[in-house]
C-alpha cells in the first residue's frame, strides 16, 4: 500500500474511532430523550432495578416499530402500521414512547403510582409535539406511534409483570436466605414469570450450576471474595474499589442507560438508528435478565455472606467461616447464582458489538452514586470483563455466578441478532447505519 493510502487509511480509521469518544454538550433526538425520560419515570422516581428494563423494553420496542414504520428500513418487531415516509418520525418516537408509559396493562410501575406519573409525564409529551410543526406529517407521525404503542400494550397485557412470586428463604447449607442490609425477598421476583419478548423460553439459555459445596472450585471462589470483597479488604486495589463502587453504589441499569444515550449522541445515528439501537439493547437486556432469574430461583443459591458467616456448616474443611466479614457493597435481596448485572451487561455488550461492528470504543460516564465516579472504557469488552470482577471486588457474588450471567447475556444476544429487525432490502430503503 502506497504512503498516501497508508496515511488516509489511518485518518478514516481515527475518524472512525472518533465518534466513540466520551462526548461533550451534543444534539440528542427523539428516542434518547424519551429514554432519559423513561429511565427517570422507572429509575430515579419509581425505585426499578432489573425490573426496570422490561419496561424499557417495553418502550422501545415500541419506538423502533413506530420509527421503523416511517423509515422503512427494517422488519418491524410486532407491527407495521401504515405510514408515509414523509411523516415525522419524532411525533412517532414520542407518541409511541409516551402511551406505553401511561397506558400499558398493567402499568410500567405500581397502579398506586400511575396516576402520578401520567401527570407528570403529560406536559413532557406536550412539549414535545409543540416543538413540531403542525400538519400532516406530524398527525401521520402521531398515527403511527398510537399503532406501535397499541400492538405494544396488547402484546404485554397480563405479561407477568408484578406478579405474585418471590424468592423463597431456606435454612440448609448452600441455600438463600435474606440478608443484611434489609432481610427483604426482592419484590421484583417476578421478574422470572415475565414473558420473553425475543426468545421463546428462559430454559433457551440456562447457565451451569453452582459449584458443589464441598468442591475445591468453591472454596476457591469462597476464598476469593472473601478476601477481595469484604468492606475493610487489605488486598483490593483502590482501583478495584472504584470499579465495584462505580457499578455497585448507583443503580445499574441506569448507569448503563446513560452510557447508551452517549454512545448515540457521539454516534450521530439517525432517529431511526438509535430506535434499533435502544431496542435491540433493551429487548436483549430483559430477556437475559428474565432467563437469569429463572435460573435465581432453580438454584436458590446463597450469598457471599451467608456463605462466609455459616462456613463452618459448609461440609467444605478449606473453608473458613468469619461471623463478623462484611462485603463492600450491601447484599441484593435475591439469590446469587447467576448474577444479574454481568447478565444484562453481558447482552449489552455483544448488541453494542454487532451493531457498531466493532470491539473498540470509548466510553463511559459519571454514575449518579451519592459520591459520583466516573469510568472510561476503550473496548466494550473491557466494560464486561471490568463487571465479572467487580461483583466478586463488592463481595455480593461468587465469580462462577458472574461468569455464568455473563454467558447467559452474551448467548441471548447471539441468538437475537440475526433474528430481529433485519433489513428490508427489497423494500428499497436506504442504509441508515
């Protein structure tokens, strides 16, 4: 290759790269508005956790449908209303968006706070229909969204969503139990009963057991976090401390909401880029956490901190028990085996992946965390590989759990990627990624 074609290969590759970079003040559209606007409703006000991203999912399934209608450029995820390609894709977005929060049955957060969050939701959706011009392209735009929302809200009627399961406690050795800080059972059990929006059952992707008690293997992993998790390890790097703290202290799936909504703003996607984007990511996302938690409640398995206080009823002479050992990050109230976060990072990571055709990028954010971290990444990969870890650094998880939930993540996202909203090329559309 010539010196001149090396040079330009380079610049094109920079270039390339470039977009990936943490960004500054940038233009946001329609969908990541409407994310931040959903995270807020589910996350900051409404309490979700895991939870949480089945009801995004929920969200922007719809938005990609609506936008998609529009565009033209992909199979749609359940409908294909009607629609010119001249009609406003941002009334769709936000119509679509909009009527999934307020309207679905059940309601994306407790019936008790519904009424609160359609009032409080419904100047947000004035407002945003006031910036666009009347007329026909904005009334075909709206049309469109009420479609997509209303195929949405029918497919999830009576989905499971806040059912009536719970994690069971039990007292034999190796079994969960609640635990400090709260001794609660998560009240988003439910989330094992909710029906896949990709996939056909959680029993597609179940992960390998736990290790058996009274193994070599967990007693290394016992060992493990013992000492890298506790509060007051003497052994954890003050940058493992930053990284369990990062993703530990602030709610998750937020942080990782946050980190989408950049990534698209830096991208420069499209409208309709970013409605497959942020659905691939939130369809994929809940359907390894609905699979992991399936799999929560067959193993039923105990935390790092039952583990370590009642070591000594283990059956395992290499483990050691410390009544006093507390983790870095309080204890979630369900099972450990297989870990939620690395699951549905795990499924972020391999969609970020395919859909930007890349491993390389960099990334981050500040999480919202009492006292604010922030954290760079210059590979998705790393962000997965940093979470493995940092479960086992916050002394809330056994690695084997982490491990497992990561591959639980990565393998639905696989098995999704080509089987949603693949392109349409006989329909004429143009390349809009």
């Amino acid at each position: 290759m010539s010196a001149h074609r090396v040079r330009r290969a380079s610049v094109l590759v920079a270039l390339a790269l470039s977009v990936f970079a943490v960004p500054g003040p940038a233009r946001a559209d329609t969908v990541t508005d409407w994310n931040q606007i959903a995270t807020d409703a589910l996350i900051r006000d409404g309490g979700q956790g895991a939870t949480s991203i089945a009801n995004l999912a929920m969200v922007h399934g719809a938005v990609y449908d609506a936008v998609n209608a529009i565009d033209r450029g992909h199979e749609p995820y359940l409908v294909a209303p009607p629609a010119r390609s001249w009609y406003s894709q941002d009334a769709a977005a936000a119509t679509a968006a909009y009527r999934v929060l307020v309207d679905s049955r059940p309601p994306v957060v407790p019936a008790a706070q519904q009424p609160a969050l359609a009032a409080r939701l419904r100047p947000l959706y004035d407002a945003a229909l006031a910036k666009l011009p009347p007329g026909a392209a904005k009334d075909g735009g709206i049309a469109t969204g009420n479609a997509a929302a209303d195929a949405m809200i029918a497919a999830r009627t009576d989905d499971g969503r806040f059912g009536p399961f719970r994690f069971t406690a039990g007292s034999e050795p190796g079994t969960w139990r609640p635990e400090l800080p709260d001794f609660i059972s998560d009240p988003g059990a439910w989330l094992k009963d909710v029906k896949p929006f990709l996939i056909a059952d959680a029993s597609q992707f179940r992960s390998l057991p736990p290790n058996p008690l009274t193994s070599a293997r967990y007693a290394k992993d016992f060992d493990e976090v013992k000492t890298l998790g506790a509060a007051d390890s003497t052994t954890r790097t003050a940058d493992q401390t930053a990284a369990a703290q990062f993703w530990g202290l602030a709610n998750a799936p937020g942080t990782w909401s946050d980190i989408f909504r950049k990534l698209a703003v830096a991208r420069h996607g499209s409208v309709a880029d970013n409605a497959r984007l942020f659905a691939m990511l939130y369809l994929t996302g809940a359907d390894a956490l609905i699979t992991t938690w399936t799999d929560k409640a067959r193993y039923s398995r105990w935390r790092p901190i039952t583990a370590i206080h009642e070591a000594g009823h283990d059956g395992n002479p290499a483990t050691r028990p410390d009544a006093q050992w507390m983790p870095l990050i309080p204890t979630p109230p369900y099972p450990d085996h297989p870990a939620g976060l690395p699951a549905l990072s795990g499924a972020v990571v391999r969609t970020l992946q395919a859909f930007y055709g890349t491993d390389e990028a960099t990334f981050g954010t500040t999480n919202a965390a009492k006292v604010p971290i922030t954290r760079t990444y210059t590979r998705f990969s790393q962000a997965i590989e940093e979470i493995v870890n940092a479960r086992v650094w916050s002394g809330i998880h056994f690695r084997l759990a982490d491990e497992q939930g990561a591959a639980i993540g990565e393998a639905v996202a696989r098995f999704t990627e080509d089987r949603f909203a693949r392109r349409c090329p006989q329909r004429g559309a143009r390349r809009t990624r």
